[in-house]
C-alpha cells in the first residue's frame, strides 16, 4: 500500500492530537481535584460514586435526627436533674416543718412561702421548652402544666429514627415524670401554716413518692440519652468511611498525577518535534 503525504499527515495530527487530550485530562485531573467527572470517565467507578453518594445523603439525614434527639434528651436530663435538687430541697424543708420543737407559727410562714417559690419554680421546670415544643407534653405544642399545676398535656410520644430500622422516644409525659407533686406541694404549705401535724407527715411521705418517680424519669432519660450518644459515635465512624470511600472513587491523587502531567508533558513536547520532522513541508516553508 502506497503511503502518501495526507495518510502520513492525518496519522501525525491523529497521534498528536490523542497525547494532548490525555495530557489535557491529566491537568483537568488536577485542576478539579477528581479523576472521575462524569460517567463515561469511568462508568463502574461513577456508579459506586452515586450509590456512595445516596449513602452519604440518607447518613446526613440520620445525623440531624440523631442531634435533634440528643439535644431534646439532654434538655430533659437537665431539666430533670434540677427537678432532683429542688425533691431534695423540699423534703429537708418539709422534715424542718414537721419538727414540733423548732417550728413556730413565724418559721412554718417562712417555710411555706419557700415551698410555694420552689413550686413555681418546678412549674416551670416542668414546662421547659425544647425549640418551639414543650418537651413534657406530649405532642401538645402548648405547655403541659397550667398555672393551678394540672396536666393539660397529652399522652403523645415524640419519635426520632436514629438509624437504619432504629427510632427513640425522646419524651416523657408530665404526668410520668411530675405526677400530682403540685398537688402535694399545695397541700404541704396548707398543713405546714395550719401546724397540721398529721397533714404535714402525709404530705412528705407523698413527697418522697415523688421524688422516686422523678429519680425515674431522670434514669429512664439518662440511659435514652446514652443510646443515642452511642448510636451517634457508630453513625459519625459509618458517615466517615462513606466518605473515605467517595474520596478514593473520585478524588485525584496529587502526587500520581503529577508525575503522569510530567512525563505526558515530555511526551507530547517529543511528538511535536518528532512531527516537525515527519510532516512534508508546504509552499510556505518553500517560500521562506
């Protein structure tokens, strides 16, 4: 077969032009930082890419429900844990009441105005807000207390999916946690200014009744709480491989690439000249 100038020609631009796209994709390679841009660079590895990708999405999904549960159980848990404080308060008040030896028709007064200020203050305790929810009732969005410390929340449990097939109740209801203590509270400043002996003695053994269903409450919130630090600690590692894994399908290796620009440089520096030589010259190199 007779080899003429154009075949020659077309087979040197041809090459010519096949060494300077690799070497363009190569810098493109580093420029953007990822080796795979669009799926026919490599269609298995832009497949996985996406799949990656949709794991990533629904872990990131999973992550905020994850931070929206422990942040509403850690505002329950501190919510609670000075509910505990005041239980404790309130029953040495109620023993110093109940102490005939001590107490005189002045020092009850006082004590009772004290009872009555720590009642208002586990009120509202006990409608503490959690964003634009009130975290001890239900799913009512108002508060679950009124001011006479009757429940006027609702039985509703509040639901977060913290993984995969894995949800948690972050409430407790008021009327778990709280129960009649503003009741009880009531009756125990009545007793302590009226010197009710036996009224005051009830009224502290009611108390201590509600402080165990508190120490519950704040038990059975603590140990929520722990699971979804622990749920959190395995989704952070989980979201941190998918996206090792990401990186390696797409990410460019900085150090590779740059020796394969250098040597594709070389390469097509060498062809030109190389084509200089081969290509047949023209009228115009005639002319010079």
């Amino acid at each position: 077969m007779r080899v003429t100038n154009s075949m020659v020609l077309r087979s040197t631009l041809r090459d010519l032009n096949g060494s300077l796209a690799r070497l363009q994709d190569t810098q493109a390679d580093l420029s953007t930082g990822k080796t795979v841009r669009k799926v026919s660079d490599d269609p298995g590895r832009a497949s996985s890419a996406m799949a990656t990708r949709q794991q990533i999405r629904r872990s990131e999904q999973q992550a905020r429900s994850l931070a929206d549960a422990q942040s509403w159980l850690y505002a329950a848990d501190t919510a609670l844990v000075s509910g505990l404080d005041m239980m404790t308060r309130l029953k040495q008040l109620a023993v110093l009441a109940g102490n005939q030896g001590v107490a005189t028709p002045g020092s009850r007064e006082a004590i009772a105005t004290e009872i009555n200020g720590i009642r208002d203050e586990l009120l509202s305790l006990a409608n503490t807000r959690h964003g634009d929810r009130t975290i001890f009732s239900g799913t009512q969005p108002g508060p679950a207390f009124d001011d006479t410390g009757t429940y006027v929340g609702d039985a509703g449990a509040v639901v977060r999916d913290i993984a995969p097939a894995t949800s948690v109740t972050v409430n407790m209801t008021g009327d778990q946690v709280f129960g009649d203590v503003f009741e009880i509270l009531d009756q125990l400043a009545a007793a302590i200014v009226a010197g009710d002996s036996a009224g005051i003695s009830a009224q502290h053994a009611a108390l201590d009744g509600a402080a165990t269903r508190l120490g519950a409450a704040a038990a059975e919130i603590g140990a929520r709480a722990s699971r979804v630090d622990n749920v959190k600690i395995r989704a952070e590692a989980e979201q941190a491989g998918l996206r090792e894994r990401l990186s390696e399908l797409e990410d460019t290796d900085i150090a590779e690439a740059l020796v394969r620009v250098k040597a594709q440089e070389n390469a097509y520096t060498a062809s030109l000249m190389a084509a200089s030589r081969v290509i047949p010259p023209s009228l115009l190199d005639y002319l010079r």
